[in-house]
C-alpha cells in the first residue's frame, strides 16, 4: 500500500477515548480529541483512527455486550455506543483539519452509510472494521470511493477473508488493500494473540499488506507489537489513550505516549541491527578477516630444493598468507629457498 510510506505504519485508535479524557481534565471533548491527536504524533503515531457512528444505526437497543463487564461495566451495545456518538461530519472536518496542520494521518473508520459518504472528503484510506468483515452491501459502498481499504480480520475464518478479498478485486480491482490480523476480545489475553496468524495472511495474500490490530494489555517491552512487526505486519493499529487506569471503553487494553515510544525504539533499534540484505565482509570487519583467518603455514623446516608435500605444511593466523583452500597449488611445488618453521608461505617461496 504505497500510501503508507513508514514501516511499520503506526495507527494509534483514539476511537472514543477523548470523551473520558475531557472528563478527566475539565476540557470540551474537541479539546481532548485534539489533545490525543498531538501525544499520538509526539509520540511517534504515523496515524491516529476515530470511530464514526450512531448508536442507532450500529447496534439494535437489545445488543449484548461483548466485553469485559469489570472493566465496562454497560451491558448493552446500544447504551454503550449512545455514550460516545454526538461527533458528526463538522468535528470530524475539524480534526482532520487538525492531523493535515500537524502531519499526523486522519482516519476514521465508518460505520454507516452517511459516514462512508461525508468523510470521503477528509481521508485517504477506509478502515473496515472486524465487524463489519462480511457486510458486503457495506463494503461495496465504500468501494464506490477508489480508495485504499484496510480491513481487520477479527473473529473470522480464512474463507470469510478470502471472500471479502475476491469481493473487493472482482468490484474494484484497482484498490490497494490492507489486511490485519485482529481478536476479537476485549482485552485479548497474550494465549490468545496468535501472532503467527500474521505469517499465515502473508503466505495466502503475498500480493497485499498485512497488519496486526491489537487487544492486548501493553505489556512493558511493548513485546507483542515488537513481534508482530518482525513476523511482518507493515500496518499496525492499537488502541490509544492518554490514561490507561480510566475504566470503561478503551482505555484498558489501550497504549499510552510512553508505550508508543518504547515500541519506536525497538523498531529503530531492529532497523539498525537488521543492517543490509547481502552477504559479503563489512567494512568493520577488515582487521578481523586478516587477522583471524589462517595461512599456509610451514610445519618444519624446508630445505632449498625440496618438493613440498601436505605433511610440510599446517594453517596458522594471521591470513596476510596464502588461503589453506588453495594448498593443492602448494603441494608438490619445489622450494626455491630455505623456509623456517612456523614461516608464512608466499609464492616466492616456491615455482
């Protein structure tokens, strides 16, 4: 996907969790939104992700939930999402006004059919929600956009992946496309994140980039986007939050400014350790290859005139001499002068 030119590409999902941030700080919930947006590109996000809905158009008023009730203790979708819906396509307008003003990427993701339509104008790529996987009407709409498309893959079967991917090539084959791998469990326990999941999107979908959208409490290393990197996600989504403690919605499973920055430092410090694809002695390495490596040594003294057999010779540091692998250039070759013990042998030494 070349619109993502950083690897990884690090989407920070504020969703909702501004409208708990500006209960915590005494700010307007554009204040927070705004105040997440500026720690997520101070951090390192390349990316920040809202979430675009309506309760009544998302979940019917009998949807259960699906989470974590010690930490979110709402047990309806409906009453959950009727919390955190008032934004619409003026704030939304505003924010991605905001990200353009400070060099962070908006993105949103939709999940109704006026969403799909008025945030076309304020963002480059759709983000297709796990949810929303099989919703094929859905999804043709937003092809309808010619933009690149990310999709998470959570709580799906590989034939539901492969179906939504053929559906997207057959409607629009000139779509760049995203695909994550993603539980769907909030949080997701560190058994449960299956990361080699990541391998199998790589092998059956070659041709496309492949990500990883997180659930997992942070651990401390930031170990579990570390690693999801090194299997190959190029794309990776996680849950953000100036507040992990905050209960309720997302904080819980959420990273922080603090976390993005450890996760940062591991993939500079595997940039640099991954060094240069080829094969051949590096420049650090000159004193040692001479050093280290063996001559063509004698192993007695040899007279002027002998013919030197294998059992005159031994391999010896340094490898200022002759390489042991061409010994049977040495072999049966006369002395032309007295060679000491322990000499290293050169080609005047002998014709």
């Amino acid at each position: 996907m070349s619109i993502f030119k950083n690897e990884p590409f690090l989407i920070g999902e504020i969703g909702v969790n501004y409208y708990d941030i500006a209960n915590l700080k005494n700010i307007s919930n554009m204040e927070a939104a705004k105040l997440m947006v500026k720690e997520a590109k101070d951090a390192g996000c390349d990316g920040v992700k809202f979430q675009t809905y309506k309760a009544e158009t998302i979940a019917s008023r009998n949807s259960p939930a699906y989470w974590d009730l010690n930490e979110e203790p709402t047990t309806s979708q409906f009453e959950l999402f009727k919390k955190f819906d008032s934004f619409g396509y003026e704030e939304y307008k505003e924010l991605a006004e905001y990200c353009k003003e400070i060099g962070i990427m908006f993105l949103s993701t939709p999940f109704d059919y006026d969403s799909i339509d008025y945030l076309d104008e304020l963002m480059d790529v759709y983000k297709i929600s796990s949810s929303d996987l099989n919703n094929t009407p859905f999804i043709k709409k937003i092809l309808t956009k010619n933009k690149p498309i990310i999709i998470s893959t959570g709580a799906s079967t590989m034939e539901e992946v492969k179906n939504t991917i053929n559906l997207i090539e057959k409607t629009n084959s000139n779509v760049d496309i995203g695909i994550l791998h993603c539980v769907l469990s909030y949080p997701t326990d560190y058994l449960d994140a299956n990361l080699l999941m990541i391998k199998n999107l790589k092998d059956s979908f070659p041709q496309y980039e492949i990500g990883y959208s997180d659930h997992t409490k942070p651990d401390s290393k930031m170990l579990t986007l570390t690693t999801a990197y090194l299997y190959g996600a190029s794309i990776i989504e996680k849950h953000f939050t100036l507040d992990k403690s905050l209960k309720g919605n997302d904080h819980y499973h959420a990273m922080d400014p603090d976390d993005i920055r450890v996760f940062k430092e591991n993939i500079k410090f595997i940039k640099t350790i991954n060094g240069q694809y080829n094969k051949e002695p590096l420049e650090c390495e000159t004193q040692s290859r001479l050093q280290a490596r063996r001559s063509i040594v004698a192993s007695r003294d040899i007279l002027e005139g002998t013919i030197i057999t294998e059992e005159d010779l031994t391999f010896k540091r340094p490898g200022s001499g002759i390489s042991p692998d061409k010994i049977n250039s040495v072999i049966g070759k006369t002395a032309t002068a007295n060679i000491k013990a322990d000499d290293i042998l050169d080609e005047s030494m002998f014709d």
